[in-house]
C-alpha cells in the first residue's frame, strides 16, 4: 500500500533546482547593488539631487568632505591590502588541505573497498537480505566521490564569502558618511550574497550529486544514500581546518594588536600605526567568515545526509517515494525562498535610520524568518509526505503521521530562535548581563575574568533545555529521523542567519578602514554602532551553529549505530563506558591545543608588534610606515603549522577507536564528545562575546552607567581590553570549533560503519 503525495515526483525535480537557482540569482543581483558603490573617485561634483533625500545628502556629503579623493584612495588602497592577505593566506592553506584530502579520498576507497574484500559481485542489502544490493566496492568509489565533492563545495562556499566580503568592507565605509542606514544596507546585502550563495550551492551540488549517483544504482537506495553521507563528511572535514586555521590567525594578529596597541601605547583600535592591523583585518574575513561558511555548509551537508540514510532504509525508500524520500532537500529550497522575502524586509520595505535601530532589524530578521518558514514547513509537509508512512527505529519500523513530521521540523526550527535570543540576552550589551561584566571592571582585570566566566557557564542552561525538548518530541515521534529533521528545521533559515554572521565581519572591517584612512570621528562612531550589533549576531550565528551541531551529531550518531548493526548502547558496560569518558575528555583536548596555539602565535606577535614600535623611528609619531607584511606573515605560518594537531585529533579518533576498539567503544565516544562538546562550545562563545561587548559598553559611553567607567584608556577600559583579549580564542578559536569536532567524528564513524563492523575492534578480538 503505497500513498500518494500530492506533490509529483517531476514537480520535486523541477521545484529543488529552481529554488536553488532562484537563491543564486538573488545573491547576483545583491551583489551587482552592493557593486554600485564606487570605490574609484567620482571626477565631478555631488551627483543630482535624487528625489526623496537628494537635497539633503549632498549637503551631508559637503560637509564630511566627500569630494576628498584622498580618502576613497586611502580606502581602496586598504582594501586591496586586506583582500590580498586573505586571499594568499586562503590559498596557501588550501593547498595543504589539498594534500589531505586527497590522501583521506584514497582511506575512504581502501577501507570501505575491503568490506566485501574489493569484490565487484552484488551482495545481499544490509537491512533487508531478500534483496541484492550494489557491491560494497561502489559503495566506497562514490563515497570517495561524494567526499571529494562536499569537500570542493565546502571550499568554495569560504573563499566566496572572504572575496564578497573584502569587496564589501571599504564600500561599506564609505556608505557611513551618508549615515548608518546606508553602511547597514550595504553591508547587510553583502552577507547576503554570501548567505544565498552557500545555501543554493550546498543544495543544488547535494541534488545532482543524488541524481547522478542514482544512474548508477537504479533502485538500490539503500547503497545510493549511505555513499552520498561522504558529502558532509568532505565539508565538515574541510571547516574544521578553514575554522582552526582562520580561528588561529585572527586571534593572533587580534590579541597582539590589542595588547601591544592599546594596553602599552594607548593607541586607539585599528591605528594605522599598529603594525598587526591588517592581518587583524584579513583574520576576520579568514576566520570568521570563510570558517563560518564552511562551517554552516558542514551543518547542513550533514543534517541532509543524515536524514535521508535514515529514510532510505524507512518506507520512503523501500517503496521507492521519490517525493518523500527528498522531503529534507524540500524544507531547504522552500528555506531559501522564505529568506529570500526575509532579506527584502530588512533591505527594501524597512529602512534603519538612526542607531538605536540597527539591532532590532536584524532580531527582526531571525522572527520573520522563522515565522514564514513554519508556514513554509507546513506546506511541504502536506504537499510532499504521504500522510502516513513508517519510519526505520533501530531495527523495527515505526508508524509515523505526517503531522508529527511537521511538529520535528518546526521544534527545531524554534529551538534555533530560543538559542540566537537567548545567546543575544547574554551578549548584547543592551541587557544586564553584560553591564554587570562591564561594571565589575571598575576592580581590575581579575574581577572582569571571574564575572565573564560566570556568565558563560550560565549561558548554557537555557539553550541545552531548548536542544533537549526538541531532542524528545522529535525522537517521540519519528525517532532518529526526526532529529535529523528537527536539525535541518534549525538550518532552514541558513541563509537569514548567515546574511547576518557576515554583516558583523564586514563592519567590523569597515569601522578598521575608517580608522585606518583617517575619516572624521562620526563616521568611526557609526561603524563602531554597525560593529556592536554585528558582535551580537556574531553569537547569535554561533549559537545556531552549536545547537544545529547537537542535533545533527545525535541524528549521525543514530545512523551510525544503526549502520553499524548495534542493537543497544549500554552504558553499563566497560566497553561503552570507557569511551564515554574519553569522549567526554577530547573536546579539553582540542581546545587546549587551539587555545595553546593561539598564544604562541600571539606571542610571536606582542614581540613583533613590540620590535616595531622600538626600532622604527617615526612610527608613533605617524611619519614612518609600520613592516605590515611581516605580521601577516606571522599570522600565516603560525596557523598553518598549529592547525595540523587539532585537526588530526579529530580525523584520527574515531579511525583509532573503531579499528582497534570495535564500534561499541567508539559509541561511547561519540556520545561522550558530544555531551561535553556542546557545554564547552555554548559557553566559550557566550562568555567571549560578553567581554567583547562590555568593553565596547565602555567605550561607546552610551548610558550613564558606562560614562562613569571612565573614557578609553581609563583603568576599567584597560581591565575591558584584558577580558576581551581573553575571550578571543574562546569566541573565535576553540567555541566554533568544537561544533565542528562534534559533528566530523559523528559523519566520519557513519561513513567508515560498514568497515569497523566487519573488521573493527581488533584489541578485543585478540583478548
């Protein structure tokens, strides 16, 4: 008995590549408005007066000097500096990546390839042993496909997002001097093309791939979707290291320029006299957007698989329900466009005019989106699910109605707001949290650590609450499915939430240009507003990140201990319980070696910064230029070398684990790291985003409160400057990390199953 859906197969195959493509060409058209800034400057005098506010911005623009061609060359200057460093810095680190994942391709093809003992004959399925399946031989020469695929696509998602965002960043600058309303909307629209970008491609790669593979497999569903899991495996493997490697480089330029300038010569932020103030500004655009990219790529890459291995072997697949079978790829193309119309209302039916404005539009961005995108869920719901099917539930299938289907999707995608809200509540510092840091300054540096750390660790509650509810109603209705599910609710708005992980960046590289190329005091003041706002959406960005990880990594892990044909995890026995504990220890492990190697790239840096300063004469007094190469240098070296350990303790573990350990151990450890994983990563974010804030709580001198914190370069801004230097590697080095490390050891032990069942635990079979 076989229900129909309302929606026709042709229509799902016609509806997925149209929406992505719709996505693409609405990030072009962001990107040829956001282009209409010139960088180059205009020859004449103020333009003609265009309608509504001619008049009046010609008179602003008289007033600011806008016909001052030095400033928009010192502008473009800086910028091309900025995108050459990312640019070198990216492709240097590709190419170290490069070797790695064409060695890690030919592990994936020599491990799953001797499941059956490279064997081309077709082997009776996994699951249901009445039928033949594809040998496992193909399984592992289109995982190796796949992996090598989710790998380019996840490379290119990061260098895309650094190249639109170093285009943007100067344009943004010099949009400030007509007011903050223009510098938010060009700034916004260009994390848009990024956020459009990433998300279209990630789901039109994802849909050919699917289509191509199945010329091949035809009916086998079972072996075309366990070979398509190597997809998220490549883009989270390849985050890890754009994450780590970015992460490292920007904390380092980060914290030597903040020590030495700041702290030592009382020197504002960005002074062009800082030597580390361009590989300060290239770090942001390698770290925090071309690692956030991959990153959330990785998310959704793996959300996707893990949904689909769970429905290819429910009904959906053994029926042969085209429709139903992409359902997760559906709630994705109905996500973009939802933000699509989320995007028009912050860019064209709103316009933000006046500081105070600029944080509420961008919390509005996140409502609207959700709210549309539960209307959005219901309707694929209902077009693209027969209203009754069964679901795969270790070893048993399970009944499940459509509208449970629809409850997963949309506790997730809610649980995701609740997260962004709640990390927003402890990072603004609009609320008491942060104040509280902020005035506990006032006693020293020490006092600011205690209260930062506090607030970090009571940053977690809420959102482990919010991801343990969906975890239960999701797994009470359609089991691991419908956490996978529940995990892509929380990734459908992916391209709202990325549109304003990228502003934060892109502002904060335009506020370090103002500064750099000399523009009067308001406009630092209006950049410095767009900063603020764009540090919160920054955890806010994070926040999602983490909790999407929590989800996907538990939908993976499901997948895992189903694939590899466990009947029960028991945590009772040794086996499983020792690798609960060493799970639970790899993420201290892993942000122990960041946080360690931030320092030593710091280090090197404070000396460097410090060499300058003494020995080029004329550099404080601003007649000599400062060696800005040799600190983008650094930074470079520093973190190509120190991002190989991390990065091989997580592709390494569950290798370790399952070859010598068997799967029961490596159960252990994939529950452990995530348990733990997820703490760790919520409250590092939370508590460097805090003290980022507070300090600029202080600086801004906003309320009352904060003017009596005394101006910068006070004793309580220097105690701010101390947190803040503190929490950069949590934030941006070891946090955003973790998220990664949780998900890749999850989707890398999914892809490797086949093999650690047949030949893993090598330790316990001698004994």
């Amino acid at each position: 008995m076989v229900a129909a859906t309302i929606l026709p197969d042709l229509g799902t195959q016609v509806l997925i590549p149209a929406c992505a493509i719709v996505g693409i060409a609405f990030a072009l058209v962001q990107w040829v408005l956001v282009s209409k800034v010139k960088l180059s400057p205009e020859k004449s005098g103020p333009g003609p007066a265009d309608g509504k506010n001619g008049f009046a911005e010609s008179l602003i623009e008289e007033e600011e000097g806008i016909n001052d061609h030095s400033v928009v060359h010192k502008c473009a200057e800086i910028q091309n500096a900025i995108s050459e460093g990312a640019t070198s810095f990216l492709f240097t680190e590709y190419q170290y990546v490069g070797i790695f994942m064409v060695a890690f391709a030919i592990l994936i093809f020599v491990f799953l390839g001797s499941v059956e003992g490279f064997s081309t004959k077709d082997q009776p399925c996994t699951y249901d042993s009445t039928k033949t399946c594809k040998p496992a031989l193909a399984t592992a020469v289109f995982s190796t496909i796949s992996f090598l695929l989710g790998a380019i696509t996840s490379v290119v998602s990061g260098f895309l997002g650094m190249k639109i965002a170093t285009y943007a960043n100067a344009r943004t600058t010099l949009e400030a001097r007509k007011g903050v309303g223009k510098a938010f909307i060009t700034a916004f629209r260009s994390g848009a093309v990024m956020g459009f970008l990433l998300a279209a491609n990630g789901l039109l790669v994802l849909y050919i791939t699917i289509n191509l593979f199945k010329l091949y497999y035809g009916d086998d569903w079972e072996g075309l979707f366990e070979s398509i899991t190597g997809y998220g495996l490549g883009g989270s493997s390849m985050a890890l290291f754009g994450r780590v490697g970015g992460g490292i480089y920007t904390k380092a330029a980060d914290v030597g320029a903040d020590l030495v300038g700041k702290v030592e010569r009382n020197i504002p932020e960005d002074d062009p006299r800082n030597p580390a103030v361009i590989a300060d500004n290239v770090g942001d655009n390698v770290g925090d957007i071309a690692g956030m990219g991959s990153d959330l790529f990785g998310s959704y890459a793996e959300s996707s698989c893990a949904a689909l291995v769970v429905a290819s072997i429910s009904s959906f697949g053994i029926n042969h329900e085209f429709t139903a079978m992409l359902y997760p790829l559906l709630v994705s193309s109905i996500g973009i466009l939802v933000c699509l119309f989320t995007t028009l209302f912050a860019t064209d039916f709103f316009e933000v005019k006046a500081v105070k404005e600029i944080e509420p539009a961008l919390k509005k961005q996140l409502i609207i989106s959700t709210a549309l995108m539960t209307v959005g869920i219901a309707i694929v719901t209902w077009i693209a699910l027969p209203s009754s099917f069964t679901i795969f539930n270790f070893g048993t299938q399970k009944v499940v109605q459509s509208w449970q289907l629809f409850i997963c999707v949309g506790v997730g995608l809610w649980a995701g707001l609740i997260i962004g809200f709640v990390t927003e509540y402890y990072t603004s510092n609009a609320y008491s949290p942060v104040q509280d840091v902020a005035d506990s300054c006032r006693t020293g540096a020490a006092t600011n650590v205690i209260f930062g750390l506090a607030l970090g660790y009571k940053s977690v509650i809420i959102p482990i609450f919010a991801i343990a509810i969906s975890i239960f109603v999701s797994f009470s209705f359609a089991a691991m499915y419908g956490i996978a599910v529940a995990a892509l609710g929380m990734l459908s708005t992916i391209a709202t939430g990325l549109a304003i992980d990228a502003y934060g960046p892109i502002s904060d590289n335009a506020g370090g240009i103002a500064e750099m190329a000399g523009m009067s005091h308001r406009i630092r003041e209006r950049t410095d507003a767009l900063d603020a706002a764009g540090n919160t959406t920054a955890a806010i960005g994070k926040g999602f990140a983490i909790g999407s990880a929590a989800l996907v990594s538990l939908a993976l892990f499901g997948a895992f201990v189903s694939r590899a044909e466990i009947s029960t995890v028991d945590v009772l026995t040794p086996k499983v319980f020792i690798g609960l504990l060493v799970g639970a220890m790899l993420p201290y492990w892993f942000s122990a070696m960041t946080m360690k190697s931030v320092g030593k790239a710091a280090l090197k840096m404070v000396e460097e910064v410090r060499r300058q300063f003494n020995n080029i004469p004329g550099l404080m007094e601003g007649t000599a230029k400062p060696d800005y190469a040799t600190c983008v240098k650094i930074s470079t070296d520093a973190s190509i070398k120190e991002m190989i350990p991390p990065g091989a303790l997580v592709m390494l573990t569950p290798l370790i684990v399952g070859i010598f350990f068997g799967v029961e151990t490596l159960s252990g450890v994939l529950a452990g790291a995530l348990v733990s994983g997820v703490q760790i990563a919520i409250s590092a974010s939370n508590t460097g985003g805090a003290w980022d804030n507070a300090k600029k709580y202080i600086e801004a001198g906003a309320s009352e409160h904060a003017r009596t914190l005394g101006p910068k370069g006070s004793d309580c801004h220097k105690a701010a400057v101390i947190g803040d230097t503190v929490g950069d590697p949590l934030k941006d080095t070891s946090g955003p990390s973790l998220n990664i490390l949780i998900k890749l050891m999850a989707v890398e032990s999914l892809v490797f199953a086949p093999f650690f069942a047949t030949h893993g635990g090598l330790l316990f079979k001698i004994f």
